[in-house]
C-alpha cells in the first residue's frame, strides 16, 4: 500500500471515532405528584401547559397522561418506568390537613424528540 492509501484509510477511521451530535441526549425530568393520605389521585407534570408540550410523539404523551386515571400506587410506579422514566427521588410536605408527595422521574431523549430540542 502506498502513503496515500493509508493517510486516507487513517482519515476515515477518524471521522467514524468523532463523536456525533446525533447521538447526545437531553435529560428531561417529570413530577408525579399526590395529594392526600389516600395515594390515589396522581398528576403527572412533564413542563406540558395547556396549548405546549416539550414532546414531539403524541401517542407518548397520551400513555404518560394515562397515569392520572390509575388509582394504585405500585400499577403506577411500574408502568412510568415502563415508559423508560428512571427514579430519582421524592418530597413530602405536610401541611395543616393535606399532604403532597411529589415522586421525581428523569428521562434520556434525543432532541428530535423534543419540540423544543434543548
């Protein structure tokens, strides 16, 4: 083999080692709150308002708002990691006769996936 041939055999391997933009992920994170001693009345928030969601894929969306009408705390919890969110906490508040015990999810997403891509 001649020079040339291994500069440019050399030169391709590099661009294939480079790392790719495609390929960096955006940490998202969720709050899955209840209110009440009962732990049966979840709502979920994902940045989502009224007219914007930061989620590009519908049928997503609407899977991750079917947790607001389960009413088992541990049917609930399986089925938000099923949808690939990971545990990374919660907080619980007490106040004169209510309680609220917010339950923090993280999530990896490619930026196409996002509506905002940040």
């Amino acid at each position: 083999m001649n020079s040339k041939t291994l500069v440019l055999i050399a030169l391709i391997s590099f661009l294939f080692i480079l790392p790719s933009d495609a390929q960096v992920k955006i940490k998202k994170f969720c709050t899955l709150t209840y209110y009440g001693q009962d732990l049966r009345t979840p709502h979920i928030d994902y940045g989502q308002t009224r007219k914007y969601s930061p989620l590009k894929d519908s049928i997503f969306v609407h899977k991750l708002n079917q947790v607001e009408y389960m009413s088992n705390f541990v049917q609930v919890m399986n089925y938000i990691t099923e949808l690939g969110w990971h545990y990374e906490g919660n907080i619980s508040t007490n106040q004169a006769n209510s309680t609220e015990i917010k339950i923090l999810f993280s999530r990896d997403f490619f930026p196409a996936e996002l509506t905002e891509g940040k």
